[in-house]
C-alpha cells in the first residue's frame, strides 16, 4: 500500500481534530460540560467507520454510510444501553425509547435557556449533531476532495451557540473553530502539494497561507468593533443578525437579561385595551423548581383545545362579577409558543392555528403554531383583589393547588430559608407575610441592576443565584421575582413566576374594537420584558405582586395601608405616578431612573472606550500587511541565497505594479521589467546578475547558493535595482506597496 493510500487517514484525523476544535463553542449551552463525553466517543468511532472504507476501497460516495451505520451504534451504545441488541444495536426496544428522549430534549429546549441541563435527550441531540456534522465534514474534504467547502460544514455547529448564547461565540472559541479549518485546509493542501510541488514551492505556499489566515483571523476579531450595530460576542448574534427571521420570542425561562441589556429595545408589539389603565401582557408560568432552574410544567395530558372559552366551571363564577376587559394585540415578529394575553383570559377571537391552554395556569400554548404576525381579541377579567379579601383568605395547604407550587428544593441555602422566616415572623396571615417578603425586596438594601448580577457571576435563576442575589443585594426582575416565590413557599404561600411584558408605552393613538368603541394603543418591546411572582390564597386566586423596584406597577392590593391625606401618599410606590408624559425615545420608560441616568453619565465614557479601543485595533489591522512584507523581506535576507533574493525581487516588482504574467520566465520578466521602467545601464547590469544568479542556483546541475557572506555584490545589486524601481513609481504606488504590497497575495 503506497504512501498515498494512507492520505485519507491524514485528512480524516484533521477533520476529527477540526470538529472537536469547533465543539468548544459549543461550552455554555450545556451544564458542566456534560456533551464533551459523548463528542468524544461519536467523532473518533464515526471517522474510524469512513476511514476503513475507504482503505477496503468502497466507492467514495458510499463512506458516508459505514458513518452513518457507526453514528447509530455509537448512540445507542451511550444513550439506549438497556433497549439494544448486543449493547449497539438498535431493536425494537430502542425505537420505542427514542422518542421519549426527544420528547424530553423538546422540553428542554422549550423550557430552558442556556445552560441547560444535561438531560439523556439533550446529549442524545448534541452528539448525534456533532456526528452529522462529522460525516459531511469528512464526506466533503476526504470522498468529494473539496476541504474548502468543508468549512460549511463547520459552520454549521457554530450557528447555534452565536444565536443562543448572550455573548455569542467567545473569542478563543472562535479562534479554536477557525484553526480547525485551517488544519483541514492546510492538511489536505499539503498532502496535494506534495505530489506536485518542490520543497521550496511548499515553503513558499506555507508562509503565504499562514500570512493569509492571520490577515483573515484578525480581521474577523477588530472589524465588528468598528461595525455599527455589532453589541457584544461575535457573528452573527454580535451583529443582531436574525438566522432564522425576523421573530425575537421572549424565552420562557427568563433569558431577560439579555433583551433587557439590549440599549435599542427589538421586538415591538403592541396592544390596545379599553382598560382605564396600561395592562401586564402575560406568556406563561414557571411553578417547576428543581433548585438548578424554574421552568413550566407542559401539562400535555391536562391542556384543553380550543380558545372560545377558557377557564374551569369554578373559575369562571369565581371571576363572573369581576369586570371585563377587551384587549387587541398584534405581535409582529415576536416569535413564541406561548400566546400573550392579560391576566386572566377568558376568549381569545381572531387567532390563527391551534392553540391550548392549561385549566391550572390560564397559559396558552401553541400546537405547532407560534404568535408571529398574530393579531387577535382578547376578552379578559383583572381579579381586582382588595387587601381585606387577602388578609381574610385561610391559609392554602397541600391539595388546594398543586403541590409542586409549594415544593422547596432539599438543600436551600441558609441565607434564604433564614431571610423568609426572619421576614415573615410575627405576620398573622399569608398575606402580611406575602407583602413583609415584598416590602423587604423593595427595600433600601437592594437596587436594580441588570450588569452586577454578570459582573458578579450570578446571573440566572437557580437556588445559589437566588442565595447570591440575597447577599449581593443586587439584580434585576428574574431575581426578584425567584426570590420572592422561593421565600414565600418557605413561608407556606404556593408561588409562581410569570414571564411576560410590564405595561409598555402610550403610542397616543387608538385602535378600533369590537362594536365601535376605541381602545387606547401601547406598545411593548424587549426592553420591557419582566418577571414577576403570583402567590394563590384561597377563595381569591393567583395574585400578582411586584418586588422590583422601580419596575412594573405595584397593584394597590399590595401596598401597604397607607393614611389618606396629602396627593403623594396614595399609590406612592407605583412607578406611573412621576412618568412624564411618554416621548418619543430609544429607552424604555419603564427602565429604572437611576439606570436612565446612570447611562446618560456613561455615554461618552462608551464612546471614549470605543475610539481607544477601534481607532488602535484599526490602525494595527491595517499595518498588519506591512509587518509581514517587511518579515518576509528579512526571512529573504537571512536566507542570503540567490532564490530569496530573486523572489524578492520580484516581490518588490509586483507591490509597484509589475506584475508578473503567467508564460514569464525569468529572462522575459527581467527585459519587460528593465524597458518598463526606463533602468540605466547601471541598474540594468545590476539586474541582469540577479537573473543570471538566479537562474545558476535554480536550473544549474549543481545548485549554486550565493550567501551573503561569499558575495556581497548579489545583495548590493538587489539594493540598486529595488532603489531603482522605487524611485521610478509613482507616490500612489509607493505608498499602495507600503500599506498593502500585492505580492502577499501573488499566485506562484
């Protein structure tokens, strides 16, 4: 077997090495790193598979199938150990488990934001995607010869962690993915290369693709500072491209943090409402607390079609002598399963596709159906609870609701199970205890702040970042409102989280309704998306309570009994009372004053950053060009041969504009190049010798290397003639050679 039969397995090992490389962008959408055992197992087995069929000489277009027979074995192996036949083979056993591991990948894909846990479905997705990959990698650059092209293939694991991280790709990740092509190109080049070319073509072919890879690699890290719109991370979420259109959902698990952080909010929906005033817009609710994460129980066996009416029997006369409120809202390209609607819903007309709803929630969810482009009527009844209905409510137990509302994890940290009991101690009633936790979040110890919880590495919604947040006393509507309905289930109140939108802004336009009547028009955007907890009491209902400070609206039942008198008493701690009447504005209104302000100070501090930080990395960008031709130019002097001084010749040539043509030999390129430019017989002769040199060391019998230290003349005539040809450009010329010298990019 030839040396060149063993070629494949070179090929295939860089493809191996590339897509574990790019795997590494994949940290942070999965727990602890729970996908890199799998990854680890799937590549090697599925490229070993491709690899020996290809040594027993199978048609090339068929090395994808032993890959594809081996991916299977490969997952069944890890993922179905107990439904197989002889623990790889797929029975059927296996294809009755399998869809209960995509059913539970689905759900936490819904439900989850990253990082998400590492369910068995969600490595099963992860490394069945990477062996996918592997196979059209090793397909493209091994069977069909076109590693170029492989890169897509590459690509393709990069496009889910930049749309679905915050930050996107980070830089070494990025780095990492890009080597990895590199090693695929320069693998597959080389082992071509070397069939057709001499050592010294290949040298020459290494140090122009590495001067091109690092042009490229630089490049792609500085030009998005200097790109208007590029926020954070790196393409293509750093540019706010959409990959998938125009949709911008609102996660169901509070993945807030980033729309709120975002200066220009996205996503605007809007709604009007015959209500006297602006309305919470709800999507759904988070009662599941396992302590790593909140998330909402899909109830799939419990939800009801259809939208006509929604609610129980005891629901609906509980809210019949409640008022009713009309509400019309277009979606745009807000892209979700959950249906936004205020609190609670009783009909929805006008909506297209199939929708659910869970008796237990009031959420609807889509069936294959998402809100894009939705424009519907919603009939719903605010509870319009008073503060004497909930100090009267009994207190609720085990079965009145269910009990995955009161649920505590096992382990809660003592800094929270403490802070509830000493909060609440001494209040006679769920409901004083219900507004003691909230008076004690919207206190003066905490502040809003959406960049201390990253900052500090407490970001997200599990138990220790609820212990966190208590003790940094510092954070935004996800951690408020997780903290309030882990306290008051430590309390004895059943809690939830709802996720949604606070009241938005007046348009001051407004919207036709049914029968005539005009409803007053808000809008909403990303920048108004929130969290907050709803406590049940008994005989009332779900009731919503506001712990973010100066987010949202506190609802009068949940303030605290304040004496009439003066205009500033009453409703004192909701927020609308001091808004200015709406302006047009980029901000939302509904971000805190302090972080308004806070803002305003630091934007020229933003753009001072930018300048310091672009106008440098530009300037180096566009020096990087120069640096390696003046490296390239010293390697050719150390180098002291005849060869490297004639290359650098024509290097010299080609950045003035003397290109070479593709039939020149050398002696045709020296005369065009001499009557060109006009040399005097000095320069001349001087080129003549390099030429003459030249051609001695490179098609002499004995190749003859001239070094500098046997003939000095040979580099004083380069030195002649590159004078010559300099002084004879043009300044355009000269200064085009300096900053961007085309022989970095000649074909040899």
């Amino acid at each position: 077997m030839t040396a060149r039969s063993h070629a494949h397995w070179l090929i295939s090992a860089a493809v191996g090495l590339a897509v574990l490389l790019c795997t590494i962008s994949l940290n942070g959408i999965i727990d602890n790193r729970a996908w890199v055992p799998g990854v680890l197992t799937t590549v090697p087995v599925v490229l070993l598979a491709m690899s020996l069929a290809r040594s027993l000489r199978l048609p090339a277009l068929l090395a994808p199938v032993p890959g594809v027979l081996a991916l299977i074995a490969a997952l069944t192996a890890q993922f179905s150990p107990n439904a197989n036949a002889l623990g790889f083979i797929p029975n059927q056993a296996t294809f009755q488990y399998l869809p209960l591991l995509i059913s539970r990948a689905e759900s936490t894909i819904m439900s989850q934001v990253a990082p998400v846990l590492p369910t068995d479905g969600i490595l099963l997705m992860a490394s069945a995607a990477v062996g996918v990959v592997t196979i059209i990698v090793d397909t493209l650059a091994v069977s069909l010869r076109m590693p170029a092209v492989s890169g897509l293939g590459l690509l393709a694991l990069l496009v889910v962690p930049a749309v679905v991280l915050p930050d996107s790709i980070s830089l070494p990740a990025f780095l990492a993915a890009a080597a990895g092509f590199l090693i695929v190109l320069g693998t597959a080049h080389a082992l071509e290369q070397r069939r057709r070319t001499t050592d010294r073509t290949r040298g020459v072919l290494f140090r122009r693709g590495t001067a091109v890879a690092i042009v490229c690699m630089t490049a792609t890290a500085v030009l998005p500072l200097a790109i208007p719109g590029f926020t954070s991370g790196s393409f293509p979420h750093g540019s706010r491209l959409d990959m998938f259109g125009s949709g911008t959902g609102l996660n169901p698990v509070v993945s807030l943090g980033r729309d709120l952080r975002n200066p220009q909010g996205f996503g605007r929906i809007t709604y009007a409402t015959n209500s006297d005033e602006p309305l919470y817009l709800r999507s759904t609710t988070l009662e599941n607390f396992s302590g790593d994460r909140w998330e909402p129980e899909p109830r799939e066996v419990d939800r009801r079609a259809g939208l006509d009416v929604i609610g129980e029997g005891s629901i609906l006369r509980q809210m019949e002598f409640q008022d009713t409120t009309l509400t019309r809202i277009t979606t745009g390209s807000f892209n979700s399963p959950w249906l936004l609607t205020p609190y609670a819903p009783l009909s929805v007309d006008g909506i297209e596709g199939n929708w659910t709803w869970d008796p237990k929630t009031l959420t609807i969810l889509g069936d294959n159906t998402t809100t894009t482009r939705q424009d519907y009527m919603v009939l719903s009844i605010d509870p319009n609870a008073t503060r004497r209905q909930l100090s009267s409510a009994p207190a609720a137990f085990p079965g009145m609701v269910d009990d995955r509302f009161f649920a505590v994890p096992n382990g809660t940290p003592e800094i929270v199970s403490d802070t509830a009991l000493r909060v609440t101690q001494n209040r006679p009633n769920s409901y004083e205890k219900a507004l003691a936790i909230q008076d004690y979040l919207r206190g003066p110890d905490f502040s809003y702040s959406l960049d201390a919880p990253v900052d500090g590495g407490y970001d997200g919604n599990s138990m220790d970042v609820i212990a966190a947040f208590l003790e940094e006393r510092s954070g935004y509507c996800v951690h408020y409102a997780g903290s309030m309905a882990v306290m008051a289930r430590i309390a004895g109140i059943p809690s939830r989280i709802a996720i949604g939108y606070v009241p938005g802004t007046s348009t001051g336009e407004t919207v036709p309704g049914l029968g005539g009547q005009e409803l007053k028009e808000y809008s909403v955007n990303s920048r108004d998306a929130h969290a907050w907890p709803e406590l049940y009491f008994e005989g009332v209902g779900w009731v919503a309570f506001e712990p973010t400070p100066s987010r949202g609206v506190v609802p009068e039942y949940a303030q605290d009994d304040v004496p009439d008198g003066g205009d500033d008493e009453p409703d004192a701690l909701d927020p609308r009372r001091d808004r200015p009447a709406p302006q047009p504005s980029v901000q939302s209104e509904t971000e805190p004053a302090v972080d308004q302000a806070a803002g305003g100070g630091s934007s020229s501090g933003q753009d001072v950053t930018w300048v310091a930080v672009v106008v440098p990395g530009l300037l180096l960008l566009g020096l990087l060009p120069w640096g390696i031709r003046r490296l390239r130019r010293r390697t050719a002097l150390r180098g002291g041969t005849a060869v490297a001084a004639w290359q650098e010749l024509r290097d010299t040539a080609v950045d003035l504009g003397h290109p070479l043509a593709v039939s020149d030999t050398p002696r045709t390129f020296a005369a065009r190049l001499a009557a060109r430019t006009d040399l005097g017989d000095a320069d001349a002769v001087a080129l003549h010798r390099l030429r003459s040199a030249y051609e001695k060391a490179q098609y002499g019998k004995e190749p003859l290397s001239v070094r500098r230290s046997s003939d000095e003349s040979l580099w004083q005539d380069l030195n002649t003639v590159r004078e010559a040809l300099t002084s004879r450009a043009s300044r355009t010329d000269r200064l085009r050679a300096a900053l961007w010298p085309a022989s970095l990019w000649r074909r040899s």
